[in-house]
C-alpha cells in the first residue's frame, strides 16, 4: 500500500502559496468579473477553513485546460481564503506523485465501482459548510465550448440544501491543455479571465436533467462574457479559440464524434443511476 498522509490544511495552503508564486512569477494576469456573486469575504471558521453549517456551496468549473481548477481556487482563496475539497476519481488518488498530494489535501476520492460513499461524503462536507468543487463536464472540452454537463452538482447541491456558484474560465486553456504542453514563454504575462454566474439553487424536486442544462448555459455565458472581454486579440485559426469564432478548435459536431471514438473515460470508475441517487462521473 502507498503511503497516503493524513489531510493538513497545512500542505493545502502550501500548494495554494505555490501556485500564487508562479503567477506572479510569470505576471499572469487574472481578471475577475461577477464578484458579487461570491459569498461573503469573511474568513471560513477554524483551521480546517470550514464555514457555518449550511453556508457550503457546489462550485461548478468549467474545463477547457488543465489548469482551470487551480484558478477556480486562487478565486476563492482571494475572496475569504477557502480551500475547495474536488472530487478526484481513484485512478488519481492511486498515482505514486500526485496521490500523496490527494491525500494530504483532503480531496475526496471516487473509488472504483459505484462512487456512492464519495456522493455521501461530498453531500456531508457540504451540509458543514464547505466548498466542493467540481468540473461537471467531467473531460476536457477540445472544441473550446461547455459540453454536456453529469448531474452530479446538481443533485449534490439539492440534497445538501446549498446553492451551485458557477464559474467559467477562459484563457487558462492556453496555458496547458490537450496535446498543448506548458511553456514559459506562452505563460508569460497571460491573461485569464474568470466569471462568476449567479447562484443557482436547484430544488430537489426540479427534473435534474434540466436544471443540469441551465447549469450549462450559465457556464456557456460565462464563458461568452470573458471571450468579449479578453484582451488579447486571437490570429485568425488561432488553436485556442472555438471554430464558430472563427478559430482552429473543433467544431461541436467534430468534438461530439471524437469523443465518441475515444470511448468513454474511466469507465471502471463511473456511478450508475442506483435508486434515484446521484450519478456521479469522475471529474
């Protein structure tokens, strides 16, 4: 058995501190609209940054590049220095390098098989207060537009009685996605633009399919709005950007028919609809 740590929020503000290191080493420039969406900039209660019971929140991110969920965090870190707990599927957590890291950061981990005792716990830490960030489209978008969106947040954030935050991140794909590795030189004084959605607070007796669609479109404007208000200007064909702007990305038909000749990710690792529980696919 590999050694697995104990959770330190310790390590967590570590990586946090290193992460904000290599922005400014870089001079990444983050701009942030829709901050009055936010929840309220007082500091989380505690060591363990947990807030009041019942002040947690889903927060849906959206997936374009690697990196998008390490924004996500800098985000809330600013805003009242939460610590978000992602859901990791298990084929992460086991990694000889990035499992200790899992482990010590106190995500919580979808084992292989049906993921319900993850559901559970998710829908746990979220009723004491915390954040539980998740990536809805659960794969990388290669067309550079929201894809179909699991239900996961949505039933997680009905249970647990907390609203969703959506947040969608434009520009960090540039710096490291599919078959476009990390460089120095295109990370250097980057802009990323960062939305905030208004809270969207699903009622459990709202049809899941279709609030997880609203979900989308929400996710979809965001990302709309920091396209308009990106400042850096794209070369016609430009990798990054979606085919309908003009860019050399995937169209949607295209990203529809390469995802489906990939097959799907992780299977070993997927929750099916058991009981009218949530679904929940590894993000």
């Amino acid at each position: 058995m590999a050694w697995r740590p104990k959770p330190d929020d310790r390590f967590y503000r570590l990586l946090v501190y290193t992460g904000l290191a290599l922005r400014r080493l870089f001079r990444i420039r983050v701009l942030i609209t829709g901050r009055e969406h936010l929840p309220g900039p007082e500091p989380l209660h505690g060591p363990s940054r947990r807030g009041t019971p019942g002040t947690g929140a889903v927060v849906a991110i959206t997936h374009f590049g690697y990196l998008d969920f390490a924004f996500a965090e800098m985000l809330l870190w600013w805003n009242n220095r939460a610590q978000l707990r992602y859901l990791i599927h298990q084929g992460a957590a086991d990694h000889w390098l990035a499992g200790p890291a899992i482990s010590a950061t106190g995500q919580v981990v979808v084992p292989y098989g049906d993921g319900s005792g993850a559901y559970d716990a998710a829908v746990a830490n979220l009723r004491a207060g915390e954040y539980i960030a998740i990536l809805p489209e659960a794969g990388v978008s290669r067309s550079f537009r929201v894809r179909e969106c699991k239900t996961g947040a949505v039933r997680m954030a009905a249970e647990a009685g907390v609203p969703i935050l959506p947040v969608s991140v434009w520009g960090a794909h540039r710096l490291m996605t599919r078959h476009h590795g990390f460089s120095p030189r295109g990370a250097w004084r980057a802009p990323v633009r960062i939305h905030v959605g208004e809270p969207l607070l699903p009622d459990p007796a709202v049809d899941a399919p279709a609030a997880t669609a609203r979900l989308r479109e929400v996710l979809q404007a965001g990302i709309d709005a920091g396209i308009a208000g990106f400042p850096l200007a794209p070369a016609p064909g430009a990798w990054w950007m979606p085919a309908e702007l003009g860019g050399g990305a995937p169209t949607e038909e295209q990203r529809q028919k390469l995802d489906a000749a990939e097959g799907p990710r992780r299977a070993p690792g997927r929750k099916q609809e058991t009981n009218g529980r949530a679904s929940i696919k590894p993000n």
